[in-house]
C-alpha cells in the first residue's frame, strides 16, 4: 500500500471515530477483569511445564553504597528472576499484583497467543492491585528475551519491573560456556529521592543513574569464568537510552541479535551499539587476562556501568579511563551473519501488503487530548498521536513491509509484538547479512524496512521502545482483519499499554 492510501485509510479510521480503538473508557459497572487469555496447556512433546511465580511490590533498591531508588521489582529484585526454560516448555506465570496500581506483564520478542501478550487495554485489563493472573505460553523460539510490565510502561518499567528470560535448545547446555547475562538499565533523579514526583515531572527522564543488573559504580559483579571457557555475555537494554559498549581488547562475534541465532558473523572489535529493548548476544574466548566491559556514552554516568571481566583467579582488572576507541560501531544492518533456522523472511519474497510509518515530534502544548510526556513533546506515527494512530490491517498469510522513516531528531528503536522481523534494508541499502529482530533502532533521517509473516492473529502493538515516546504517543496497532480485540483502553482497571 502506498503512503498516500495509508493516508486515506488513516483519514477513515478517524472518520469512523477513535472508539473503534478503544480510546474510552466504558461505562457502566466493574466487572471482573480481561484476564489473559488463550493460553496453551500442553508443552512440545518430550518438553516440560515450568511454573514460576512472581511477585510484583515496591522496593527500596540499593543500587550502590549510598545509592538507593524508589523501585518497584519482581520477587524484591531488579531484574526480577530470570526465567529460563527449554525450547517446548509449557510457561507458566502467575503474577501476583502488589502494588498500588494495575500491572499486567509482556515477554519482550517471544511470539505467543495474543491474549497471553501482556498488554493492557489491548490484550487484557490491567490486573487489579490485591489480584493475581496467570500467563501461559509455549517457549518456540530459542534465546535471550526479557519480560516486563505493559501497563503504564514508562512508569512501571522505569522502576524496576523486568526480568530476563532465556530460552535454551532443548539438550544439556553445552559444557565448557560461561553464560552471563548483563541487563542495562537507566535511574531518574526523579526516582532517587525519598518520594517519587508526579506523572510528567522532567526529573522522571533526568538519567543520573546508569545500572547493569540493578547494581551501579563497584557494586556491579564481575563476569567472570575459567580460563579456556567460551564467555556468552546476553546483553539486554531496559532502559530508554541507546548505549555504547566495548570489549577493550577482546575480539568477539555476535551469536544473536534480539535472541534470534546468526552464524558465520566475523570476529570483530566493534563497539556494540545497543537500543532500549534490544539483546546482543556476544561469544569470545576467555583468556587468562583481566579486561572491561566498557559503557562509552557521552554522559556521565556511563562511567558507573563499567563491568570487570575477570578469569576466576586473575586479579581485576586495573581501572582508569578507557583508551580511546577508535573502532566502528557494529552494525546489524552491515554485519555479515546469516540467521539460523527459518525464522527470516526470504529477501525473494515478495511483500503481499506494505505500510509507510513516518515517526515525527511536535511540541503542541494545550492539543486535546495529548499524553503527558515529561519533555512535554507529541511523538507521533503518520503524524498522530495514540490512540488515534489506528491501525495497519493484515490478514493470516500476508508478507509486510514495513517501513519507518525517522523525521525528528531522536533515535526511535521500533519494536512489533508477536512477530519477527528481517532486516530488508536501510535509507535504500540492503541489509547486508539474513538478520531476524524485534526491535531495529531508527536513526534520525534514515529509513528502515522490515519484513514479517503474518502469522500470528491479533491486535499487536507496534511502538517505540523508548518508552516515554510510547507513552507521548509513539504507539500504534497492527490489526488482523476479521479477528476480534481482546481489551480496551481505560476502562474501570483503568488499562493503558503505555
Ligand atoms: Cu518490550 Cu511493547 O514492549
Ligand atoms: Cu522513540
């Protein structure tokens, strides 16, 4: 479809009124709650069922000596438990809801049911406080993904609540890997006091505080291995920031990007470029020597998520600012690896449907209903705001393209829920490697195409990953045809993704 049918098509969602998108909220009596919903009961055969129970509540987290936030967190943690399991298991969670707001929790990348999505005021209500609900899925695809709220997201998983989820190959892990897992995360001045400001206070998006594993500064583990072993580092950004990280002096090969296996990528000394909800899974070999794992970020706080990498009986590694870096900045788009297994969407297939999303922001103070966003600004898709970006309609079968054309100046990492995407390519250059993501990072003035299967029906979200240009408006639907939306916004669970 072109820009300008998606333009007409877009007129007519708004002509048909914003409530078809359950932008009220519904009136009448509260009854019980859109649970989640669709869920499997069987694992893969020969596969098992894992329960894990998790608990979310406001915590008090000591990031570092003197360093406390106002968290809310899984199971008194940040990041919450990690849930690992095997490809084929039969996942289930049982959330129970202990704070003083509806919850509702997403797997970041995993393709499930839609009503085991996880997003409120789409695909559930948001759980009441005092409530439980229990998610159930089967893990299909093997990996490193995380999950997370997805009811008032900004807020919720800025304070802590996510966790990482691993989904391994069926089999024994192979011996002779030491596999870690690193969680990058940002904290607000806003969080840091000794009460929390009001919804939109700018002090909210003030990052004064950088983490990995709710840890900052020398209360970081080190990773750590036996000299001989292979090192896994699954990477994970749950923050709103882009972040720059580097190996010093180790050569490594990039394993998975967003949890989907590439192989054949080359050994590499690049400095890794990681977007918020984006997974960089690295492999190199563990040497005798000590070294860092460095955050070369502009800001200052980068210097406090440094992380020691540490063979077991070398001492650690000296500290001191990093030699300059004068190495690339790896790039998915240009990295020559090809994705293990199916998953991608063959560069020869033609797309059966294509959509166009410019991603733009305005400063419109006053604009009826507007989100709050701390920095006061409209992030907008095909110039609207959520809900009134509507929807791009699919049916079962298709192949979409979908292309994000970056018209404001800040990066916009874009992630579709249920789906995988294949990097097709970027500002007219084809991508270089077969490379499956959920989340591609959107440079201000590029343009990114993807393509997906539509293979998976439901009303998914589509939005940027920056969450509070989610909660300004950067969010929109990818709609099935002929299939029926689980949840609606509002609503007396008062249910909004974002
Ligand atoms: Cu990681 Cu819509 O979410
Ligand atoms: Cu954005």
């Amino acid at each position: 479809m072109s820009g300008v049918r998606l333009a007409a098509t877009l007129v007519g969602i708004l002509a048909a009124g914003a409530c078809a998108y359950g932008g009220q909220a519904s009136p009448g009596p509260a009854g019980p709650p859109i649970a989640p919903s669709g869920g499997v009961a069987t694992p893969a055969p020969g596969a098992a069922i894992r329960h894990f129970d998790l608990t979310a509540a406001p915590l008090a987290l000591q990031l570092g000596p003197g360093v406390k936030a106002l968290a809310w967190a899984y199971n008194g943690q940040v990041p919450g438990p990690t849930i690992r399991v095997a490809q084929g298991d039969l996942v289930v969670v049982t959330l129970h809801n202990r704070l003083p707001e509806g919850t509702s929790i997403h797997w970041h990348g995993l393709a499930v049911p839609n009503g085991e999505d996880g997003v409120a005021g789409v695909t559930q209500d948001a759980i009441p406080p005092g409530e439980s609900a229990t998610y159930s899925f089967v893990a299909t695809a093997t990996g490193t993904y995380w999950y997370h709220s997805h009811q008032d997201s900004a807020a919720q998983v800025g304070r802590g609540l996510y966790g990482p989820l691993i989904v391994d190959p069926p089999g024994a892990a192979p011996a002779g890997v030491a596999d870690r897992t690193l969680i990058y995360d940002e904290w607000p001045l806003g969080l840091l006091g000794s009460r929390a400001p009001k919804a939109g206070d700018p002090l909210l998006i003030t990052y004064t505080t950088y983490s990995v594993n709710g840890r900052t500064g020398a209360a970081i583990a080190p990773v750590t291995w036996q000299p001989g072993q292979t090192v896994r580092l699954r990477l994970v950004d749950a923050g709103n920031l882009v972040h720059f990280l580097h190996l010093d002096g180790i050569p490594y090969r990039v394993v998975a990007f967003d949890g989907h296996s590439v192989t054949g990528g080359p050994l590499v000394t690049d400095v890794l470029a990681i977007g918020p909800g984006e997974r960089i899974d690295v492999e190199f070999e563990g040497s005798a020597r000590s070294s860092w794992l460095r955050m070369l970020d502009s800001m200052p706080p980068a210097e406090q998520a440094g992380v020691a990498l540490q063979p077991i009986g070398s001492a650690p590694p000296v500290g001191g600012s990093p030699s300059p870096v004068h190495d690339a900045v790896l790039d998915p788009f240009t990295y020559t690896a090809t994705a293990a297994g199916p998953d991608a969407v063959p560069s020869a297939l033609p797309p059966t449907r294509s959509y166009t999303v410019a991603l733009t922001s305005a400063t419109m103070p006053g604009m009826p209903g507007m989100p709050a966003s701390p920095d006061g600004v409209a992030y907008q898709m095909n110039g609207a705001v959520f809900p009134e970006t509507g929807a791009l309609d699919v049916r079962t079968g298709d192949i979409v393209w979908l292309t994000f054309v970056n018209q404001s100046r800040a990066d916009h990492p874009i992630h579709l829920h249920g789906h995988l995407l294949t990097l097709v390519a970027r500002s007219g250059s084809p991508a270089v490697g077969v490379i499956v993501k959920d989340t591609v990072v959107v440079h201000p003035g590029a343009s990114v195409t993807v393509a997906f299967r539509a293979d998976n029906p439901g009303w998914w979200m589509l939005h940027c990953h920056e969450l509070y240009h989610a909660a300004g408006g950067m969010m929109m639907l990818l709609r099935y045809l002929d299939v029926p939306r689980l949840a609606n916004l509002g609503g007396p669970y008062h249910s909004q993704p974002d």
